[in-house]
C-alpha cells in the first residue's frame, strides 16, 4: 500500500519562518526594554516615592474629611475619590520614569546601543510604550487599592464606597496613566532634553488649564477642556461635564498618539 506525501503550499515555510522572525524580534525589543526599565534604581526609587506621597495624601485627606464631617460639614465621599484626587498630583512620580526612558539613554549615550540593538526606529519607540503602558496599568491600579484603602480608614463612615466605584477609579486611573505616560514618552523622544520634557510636561498637563480661562476667550476656555489633565479627571471620576468617559477617552488616546507621532518623526529623521 502506497502512501502519498502533500507537498507544503509554495511560499508557505518561508511566510511562516518570516512571521516567527517579526514576533521573535517584537518580543525581544520588548524585553529590552523591560531589562533596562526595571534595572536601574531610579524607577524603583520614584514608584516607591509615589507611593509614599500616595498613602500619605490618602490619609491626610480621609482624616480631614472625618474631622470636617464630625464638625458638622457634609465633607462625606468615597474612598476611591480621595484616592483618585491626590494621584492627580503624585502621579508625576511616575510621569518622570517616562521621561527618564528617553532623556536618561541621550544623555549617557546608551541611545546609541538601543538603536544598534532594535535598528527599526518605531519598534524601539512602541516597545518601550507597551512596557512603560503596562507599567503604568500596574502601578495606577495598586496606587488607587492602596490609597483607597488608607483613605477609608482615616475617613470611617466619611468614606463609604461601593465596588462599583473603586472599580471605575482602578480602571479609569490605569487607563488614564497608561495613556499619559506615551504621550510623556513620545515628548521625551522629541525633546532628548530632561528638564525640557519635564517644564513640557508640567504646562501641558497642569498649567495650561488653568491659564487658559484668564484671557477671557470662549476657544481658549473650550480648549483647555481638551487638554490631557481634564480628559483624565473626566476618566477617572466619571463626571459629566464637560464631556463624557468615552470623549475622554478618545482625547486622551489622541494626545498619546500625537505624541509618539512627533517622538517616531523625531527618531526617523533626525541624526543620533
């Protein structure tokens, strides 16, 4: 009895090897990317200081709003809000490891390696975001369970909260990070200069929205709502005004990719 082999489809192995390549290449430029952000000390050191700023706000704030509220003002919230409302600031803790993925390798010169080592300029750019992105996912959530946390504890009945909303704060406070971080690495990429990125960083997400309403102007005023740091208020508390989830979302997703578009062109075109 004869039996009979069946040719593999001409191209087949060599579409499949090809395919295996780009992965194996992706997974690679990711992990280096993952090595050198966790290896050096200054991203250990400023999670840990953003999570000590955390806990410490949380706790100051749950404790005034106990105080507050034993005294007779309707200072009553969830947990989760406290939580939220000083990660708005202590967030620049991690904002600043962002900034360091970029600025950090330009100014010892360890850039040079990276781009020998990834050749492709945008795999090397969208490596580092999904590891900075996952970081991020990770860090916002532990920081809203854990400022919530103190902040229930200091504010006793000041502070109830359901699961619905600490929920929507996790999600919203991950998502919300996640995105501003690549947009803050996409501007280190341009800019190459730390403190450059830093005074970036700092108008745009904080100064902006409240110099903007000073000149008087409606399109000024309207602007300044679409500016990064109220699309994330928006995500992470739900609200309404001025515009919903879903519209901050989209904003924010848009300041991320306009960001790693001037970050890609900088990298593309621009001498090392």
């Amino acid at each position: 009895m004869s039996s009979t082999r069946t040719a593999p489809a001409p191209g087949r192995l060599p579409a499949m090897t090809s395919e295996r390549g780009r992965a194996h290449r992706w997974g690679s430029a990711i992990a280096f990317e993952w090595t050198k952000l966790t290896g050096v000390r200054s991203t250990l050191w400023l999670v840990l200081a953003g999570t000590l700023l955390t806990l410490g706000g949380t706790l100051l704030i749950g404790a005034s709003a106990r105080a507050s509220g034993e005294n007779g003002f309707a200072t009553a919230a969830p947990a989760p809000l406290f939580a939220v409302q000083t990660i708005s600031f202590t967030q620049v803790a991690v904002l600043l490891v962002a900034v360091f993925a970029f600025t950090a390798e330009y100014s010892n010169g360890s850039i040079r390696t990276t781009l020998l080592s990834v050749p492709g300029r945008g795999r090397v750019l969208i490596a580092k975001s999904v590891v900075l992105a996952a970081m991020s996912v990770v860090i916002g959530s532990a920081l809203v369970l854990l400022g919530t946390l103190a902040a229930s504890a200091a504010a006793a009945e000041y502070g109830t909260f359901t699961g619905a909303q600490l929920g929507h704060a996790v999600l919203g406070t991950a998502v919300s990070l996640a995105l501003t971080s690549v947009f803050v690495l996409g501007v280190a990429a341009a800019l190459r200069s730390t403190a450059g990125t830093i005074l970036t960083m700092f108008v745009v997400l904080y100064a902006l929205s409240s110099v903007l309403p000073i000149f008087g102007q409606g399109w000024l005023t309207d602007l300044g709502a679409y500016l990064p740091g109220t699309a994330a208020g928006v995500l992470v508390t739900d609200a309404a005004d001025p515009y919903g989830s879903a519209t901050a979302l989209a904003v924010l997703a848009g300041w991320a990719g306009a960001g790693l578009g001037v970050g890609y062109l900088a990298l593309r075109y621009r001498d090392v």
